[in-house]
C-alpha cells in the first residue's frame, strides 16, 4: 500500500539524516548527505510516488 503524494501523511511524515553532536562534519556523513539529496535520488520513480522528496 502506497500513500499519496498529496495526502497529509506526506506532509507530515519524512526520513531524516541524524548524527550525533560534533559528527556532521565527518566525510561520510557529508557524503551521505549529498547523495541522499541528489538528482538522481530526487527523481527516482522506483516506488511509483509512494515515497516522495521533501529536498
């Protein structure tokens, strides 16, 4: 089951990237960040809308 893109779940759920105090600046994390905020990531159409970029 797939949510819509337009539903409130959307909106009000999300994943987030979290890391401890002091490691935001480690060049995995940093990596992780970028590729998970990517284009290509971004305009995955995989999952047929039942996940959607909030980026």
């Amino acid at each position: 089951m797939a949510e819509d893109a337009a539903s409130e779940a959307a909106d009000v759920y999300g994943n987030v990237i979290a890391v401890r105090k002091g490691d935001e600046n480690r060049p995995g994390i940093q990596k992780l960040t970028q590729v998970m905020q990517s284009p290509e990531v971004k305009n995955n159409e995989k999952y047929a809308g039942a996940v959607v970029p909030t980026f």
